[in-house]
C-alpha cells in the first residue's frame, strides 16, 4: 500500500508539473494588439498579445504603471534569429489563457521568436517579426471588420464607451483605441507625453474623408496610441456595423466597424435583426440567442481524375446558438461585407472571416419537420452537440457510389413545410412553416472550368419564382493579384433576382480575386478554386420568427429558408 501511495503521488507530482507547462497556441499565438494584415509584425513600443494554456497564474494579475518585466513570476522574451541575443517585454497582465504585453523599443526590427516563462517553465517559441511601425486600430474581434474599442468624447463630461446601446451619433467626437505607431524614445513602460505624430491622416466613410486631429501617443496608456476624429453631422450611415477605414501616408487600414445611430440612447439599427432588448443585454456582457433552419439541396460536379461525377444531396440542418457580443460583432462585420452582394443586381469581392464564436443551445431531443407527402424526425447530431441534421436523400450520376449511410431516399419536393420543435433546457417550444418553389436549372454551367478574369462572367439559368433571389459565388485560394508573391483567400458573390435570367459578373470584380492556374502551384502547396450558383427564398419567403427562451423572453430572430444550389469544384483562375 505504501510503494502504490508513493508512486501515485509520483505521478500527480509529474501531471502537475506537465500541466505547468506553458504553451503559446500554434495558430495565432502571438499577435499585435492593432487589427491589421499582418498581424504577427510586432512594432517596437507597441501593445501585444500571447494566447495559449498555462501561461500565467490561476487568478488574473494585473500590473501598474510602471509596467514590470516580471509580473507574478512570468515573464516574456524576444530572442533575436540573428544573433540569438534576448530582450524582455514588459507585462500589462497574466492569465492562464492570455498575456498582454509591450515590445521593448530597444529590440531592432528584424526575425524573432517570443517564449514565455512561468513556474521555471519555458513554452515553445513563436517566430514573429519586430518593425519599426505596424500601426492598426484595435478591434473587439481582431479581425478585419470587427468593431473598433472607442469612447465618445462629451465636453465637460467623463468620455462614454461605444456599445450598440451607447452607439455614435453624426457630429460626434469620438476616440479611437490603436497601436503600433512604433518607438518614441520615451520608457516604454511609463505613462507617454501627449504627443500628435502623424499628419495628413484622415478616416473614410460613406464616401467622405474627414480629418484626423489627433493621431499619436495614447498618455493614459503605455504601449497604445489613440486617434481623434469628429464625425460629419450629415450622410452618415445609422447601422450597427458602419464600416470605415483609415488613411495615412500610403497606407490605407483594414476595415473596421462603428455602431452608429440617429441620436443619443438610441439603439443601432444592425443587419442581424436583434432587438434593442438584445443589444442592451449584449452591451452589458451578456449573450443573445439566434436561430437557423434550412432545407438544401446541393447539386456538386466533382472531379475524381479523369471522371467528373454529379452528386445530388438533400438535407435539413440548422439549431439555436448563443452568442457574447464579441461574437455577434464578428457576424455584424460578416454580414455587412455581405450586405452589397444580397441586394439584387449588385457585386462585392471580400476575405472570409473566421467562425463565428457562438455556442450551439438545447431545443429538444429532435425537430419533427413535416412535408408534402412525408412527416420525419431530425435527431441532434452524435458529433455536434445541439445541431439539427439529417441527409433526407443522395443520389450520383456519372459514377457508381453505394447509398450513403442514413440517407433517407426522401427528397423534399416544391411546396409547404412545417417544422416543430418540442422545446429543451434553453429554448422553448416553436412552430414555423415555409413554402419552397420549383428549382431552377443553371444552363451554362457544364464545362465551366476555368474562369477568364479579364472578361466578364455570365452565368445564366432557368426557373425559380420571380421574386426569388439567386447568387452566384467564387471561392478562391491562390496569389494575390497585386501582390504575387502573396497568398490570400477570397470570395466574391453577386445577386440578382431569379426573373432576370442571369447574372453578369464584371471583370472589374474578378481582377481582385486570386490567381489560380493550378491547384497544386507548387510541391506541398494546395490551392483550390469553386463556383457556385443558389436559388435561395425571397426576401418575403424567407420566414423569420421568434422562440420562446425557457429562462424567459425570446430568442432573437430566427430563419426557415430553402435553398438550391450548383456547385463546381477545382475551378481555375489563371
């Protein structure tokens, strides 16, 4: 008994220990606090961030001005690729997930690699560039499109924070959080002199450039720079996620976005529908829930070598996810670059964004979804916790494929559905119904493998109610047209409605999407390139509504929508 107490205490002491171990996340690890292009150019002075496990104290220190190199026993090194010579950052604060930190001015531009020290344990390195300036605002997101962190200067009053309830209005002055301007001379650690350091800078929105009076040092924070701009007081879009950009120099910014409303306490109007109530709770750290309901039907033309086969897949998906605010505003972000192309007769080209954060939430042990001539029940899927699915039908033609396991043979048919949720932990019981039309048939889509980016593209098609909406979308990974030596994703999509008959993408469209003349450019190297075409429910049968919360009140908007689409696959772009 004794040699088995011994030996398993040998072994928690060495499971503590391997817990210990700090580790910087291999994706995105260390990145700069400013949301910009290239988000692991560190700038000396400047404000960072290292996400992992392990990284710091149970219980969230926090440092004072002047900020520490060694702050509840962890500490931050940049070690030189050069020369292998080391500099500590100084540490705002420590989590076990999360450490923000400043780039020490003294270390020189060029190739590093950031560790972290905790308990007498070092993590992995991450490789980073330090530059004399990478200067970005910084985001609730960071990424491209989220909402910018901002306070809203009043005269002879404390500065309120941006939020969808305390949104901007036109004519306001508003601060605006950023990093990276680089080096000022001054201990990076200490409270900064107030000090305009860039000129000529202006903000772009709605169409307008308005002037920067402020752009440098922020004083009340080390490691941060600030901005300040007053609005126009007319020709402002009211809009939860107004996009907007800055200009300096040469440099135009990533888009970021602002909540901005008609007057004073007035809620943003946003693209996702959620009621001022929602904001309100988002606004004060809570979570909102919202819904989706979709019956597909995906007709794919997939190349397997020398064959190209045809696989016809029905399917009903959807569920209920809670979302915080910082997930709601990178979907705010999603839809507005969307927003152009869901309009009719209309085109944009934008960068995918990542997922969207939200957690999916209980409605039930299954959805009883009923049809023409058939009444089935959609289990929650074994591998996604609270996800509605279920393939009703799969068929192929051009190849001989055995029927895929769960397929039901029952393919939905034009006409009136009902879906009923019986009500779980989360979300109460609901009843929605929708009318699906005819599919339509996309006539020029057959050979299409390769897409002429100096010439415009017409995809044409037949059928569909009038009213319905059809768009047409390209997915592609490859060099970036003005920058070859670059490697981007991008994704344009366009919208018209389905009386028109076709859609004309312009080659102006086209040009800004990657270059792909092989999908394997190079050994180890995967591209991939694809075009779609989707009739999808018109704006007016499109059926939104509302479940109730079992805690209370409602979810937020919730959609049952139908959709055909044609797929392509390995789709070039030379």
């Amino acid at each position: 008994m004794r040699g088995i107490s011994l030996l398993a205490l040998t072994l928690l002491a060495s499971l503590s220990q391997l817990a210990a171990q700090p580790k910087i996340d291999l994706k995105s690890g260390v990145r700069t606090r400013a949301t910009v292009a290239d988000p692991t150019s560190l700038a000396q002075g400047s404000a960072f961030l290292i996400t992992g496990t392990s990284l710091g104290p149970e219980e969230r220190a926090s440092a004072e001005v002047p900020y520490p190199q060694d702050l509840a026993g962890v500490t931050v090194t940049l070690t030189a690729a050069a020369d292998a010579s080391t500099f500590s950052a100084y540490v705002i604060s420590t989590a076990p997930n999360r450490i923000d930190a400043i780039v020490p001015s003294a270390a020189p531009p060029g190739s590093y690699t950031v560790s972290v020290s905790a308990a007498g344990e070092t993590s992995n390195p991450f490789p980073v560039s330090i530059v004399a300036a990478n200067v970005g605002l910084v985001t609730n997101t960071g990424a491209s499109g989220g909402m910018a962190q901002a306070k809203i200067l009043i005269p002879d009053a404390e500065p309120t924070a941006v939020t969808y309830v305390t949104a901007v209005t036109p004519g306001a002055t508003v601060e605006f959080l950023a990093t990276g301007l680089g080096a000022t001379g001054e201990a990076d650690n200490e409270f900064p002199a107030e000090a305009h350091r860039v000129d000529g800078a202006v903000l772009l929105i709605a169409g307008q450039e308005v002037p920067i009076t402020y752009f440098g040092r922020d004083p009340a924070r080390p490691g941060f720079d600030k901005l300040i701009v007053t609005l126009p007081a007319e020709n402002m879009p009211l809009d939860c996620s107004a996009m907007f950009q800055i200009r300096f120099g040469e440099t135009t910014s990533t888009p970021f976005s602002l909540p901005i409303a008609a007057e004073p306490g007035v809620p943003c109007q946003n693209s996702l529908g959620i009621s001022p109530e929602g904001l309100q709770t988002l606004s004060n750290g809570g979570e909102v829930v919202l819904g989706g309901m979709t019956l597909a039907r995906v007709i794919a033309s997939v190349k397997s070598g020398p064959v190209t086969y045809e696989s016809t897949g029905d399917q009903f998906s959807g569920g209920f996810v809670a979302y915080s605010a910082q997930a709601i505003s990178n979907m705010m972000a999603r839809s507005q670059f969307l927003r152009d192309a869901l309009n009719a007769n209309s085109c944009t080209v934008y960068t995918p964004l990542p997922g969207s954060g939200g957690t999916y939430v209980d409605a039930g042990d299954s959805l009883s979804l009923t049809g023409p001539a058939w009444t089935i029940l959609v289990p929650r899927t074994p591998t996604a916790p609270n996800v509605y699915s279920l393939l009703l039908a799969q068929a192929f033609t051009g190849i001989t494929i055995p029927p895929m396991p769960g397929a039901l043979n029952q393919p939905f048919t034009p006409g009136h559905y009902k879906l009923d949720g019986p009500g779980g932990a989360v979300v109460g019981p609901f009843s929605v119904e929708i009318d699906v039309s005819e599919q339509f048939q996309w006539t020029n889509g057959t050979g299409l493998d390769s897409v002429d980016r100096e010439n415009d593209l017409i995809l044409t098609w037949t059928g569909g109610a009038p009213n319905d909406m059809v768009q047409a979308s390209g997915t592609v990974r490859g060099y970036a047209p003005e920058n070859p030596a670059q490697v981007v994703d991008r994704v344009f999509q366009c919208s018209a409605p389905a009386a028109a008959g076709q859609i004309v993408v312009p080659s102006s469209i086209l040009q800004q999407m990657p270059i792909l003349k092989s999908v394997t450019p190079a050994p180890g190297v995967t591209f991939y390139g694809s075009l779609a075409l989707a009739h999808t429910s018109p704006n007016d049968n499109s059926v939104a509504f509302r479940a109730p919360l079992v805690a209370g009140g409602s979810t937020e908007t919730a959609g049952f929508v139908f959709g055909y689409t044609y797929a392509r696959s390995t789709v070039l772009f030379p």
